[in-house]
C-alpha cells in the first residue's frame, strides 16, 4: 500500500537522469542531526549514510514522523515479488510505528522523501486526512493517460490520497533541491493554473510541516494563474 511502484516509467526515469543536473549532490542538507545515528539500520555505511542525507533533507516535522529506516531485502511487511521474481515495491512504511524498509538497490534521496511522506501523513488526525483526501476526491483510481491532472503530480499518485501525499513530497523536495525525481518526470509547464486543487495540495504540504513558509513561497508561483502579475484567487 505504502511502496513506491516499479514497474512503469522507467524509460523515463533513464531518460531524466540524462538530462536533469546533478542535483543536491555535495550539497549540506539544512536538517542533519536533527534524528539519532540508530535510526538507520542495515545495508552498507555508504547506504546508511546516503538514507542519512536524505532524512538530513527533510523538514523537521517529516523527520520526526519517521520511526527508523531499515536498509534489507528481508522486510515481513513487502508486498510478494510478482509472477516474474520482480520486487512490486521499492520502499514500505508501516502504518504503525512508522517504520520504513527500503531495498538496498533503491535507495535514493527520492525514494527516502516519498517513504518520509506517508510517514508524516501517519500523524496527522483522521480529519486532517480526510480533508486532504477531499481536495481531489473523485480523482482517485484512474492512473491512465497524461500527468499532473486533477491537483495531482503523477499517475502513481493517483492510486490513492496516500501515494498522493507522497509523491507531492517527493516532488517538492526534489524540485526544492534540483534532484531527479527517478521513474516519473513532473512536467510543471503543462499544470493547469486555474485548477485550485494543485494550490490546495500544496498549501497541505505547507501546514503539515512537509515544507516551510519560504519554501511554499518559491512553489506557489508555479500553481498561481497570475495576470500582469498579480494573482487570481
């Protein structure tokens, strides 16, 4: 439920990682040492180390959300690999203690960002839940044909409110921090600035703690229909 898809989108992935730069690579996340070394269990000290980059990323509420990161193949809560011996899911968090188990193989600051997502969607109340589920409702269980639509990002998000959440973290952490978003490329040039339902997400994201003030003011112009300038509420 809580895992990041695989098996579409990977041409494109290949694709974004040719043209899109490097990214926050050597860059000092604004938010390290805020979680205990301990958190991250697992993998190797380099993987440890990359899951500890990723997290030092994230805003203060979304790493408090997230309970640990296990770097293992062995994780009991992993959907079954499918018909073909293929992993159906990259990451999992548990709904529970808000535990995230990633592959070793798909480690990623990306990947961390998603999982750090439904984490702190975990804690929020169950109105608070419904509220966001409300923004784009109707949308929800159709990911065929062309992405962002609807207030949402990508065709993974349409699964359900929860990957929605996610995937509108991973975007903004990745957009923020010049990352590659990995299987999917959110286009922001075709968004529909008169759909209200991407300014609500994104004012979720803010008052969730997801990103901060400065940071929902640098997003917002890309979801604001503006004329000469000035916005059109």
């Amino acid at each position: 439920m809580f895992g990041t898809f695989l098996k579409r989108g990977m041409f494109a992935m290949f694709v974004a990682l040719l043209v899109l730069p490097l990214g926050c690579t050597g860059v000092r996340p604004p938010h390290e040492g805020i979680l205990a070394e301990s958190v991250v269990s697992g993998g190797t000290a380099e993987q440890r180390e990359q899951v500890r980059t990723a997290l030092g990323f994230l805003e203060e509420p979304v790493q408090r959300a997230v309970h640990s990161v296990s770097i293992t193949d062995g994780c009991p809560n992993y959907h079954p690999k499918d018909g073909n011996g293929d992993w159906q899911e990259a990451a999992h968090t548990h709904p529970g203690k808000r535990d995230i188990c990633v592959h070793p193989v798909y480690v990623s600051k990306g990947n961390i960002w998603h999982e750090g997502g439904h984490a702190l969607m975990m804690t929020r109340s169950t109105d608070e839940q419904v509220g966001f589920t409300a923004i784009s409702v109707n949308a929800y269980g159709n990911a065929k044909g062309d992405f962002p639509r609807d207030g949402i990002l990508t065709w993974y998000g349409a699964s359900n409110p929860w990957e929605d959440f996610a995937e509108w973290v991973r975007w903004a952490m990745c957009y923020l921090y010049n990352e590659p978003m990995g299987p999917v490329f959110v286009d922001v040039r075709v968004i529909d600035v008169t759909d209200t339902r991407y300014l609500a997400h994104l004012q979720v994201l803010r008052d969730w703690g997801a990103i901060n003030q400065a940071q929902y003011e640098q997003l917002e112009p890309l979801f604001t229909l503006r004329v000469n300038g000035v916005p059109v509420k």
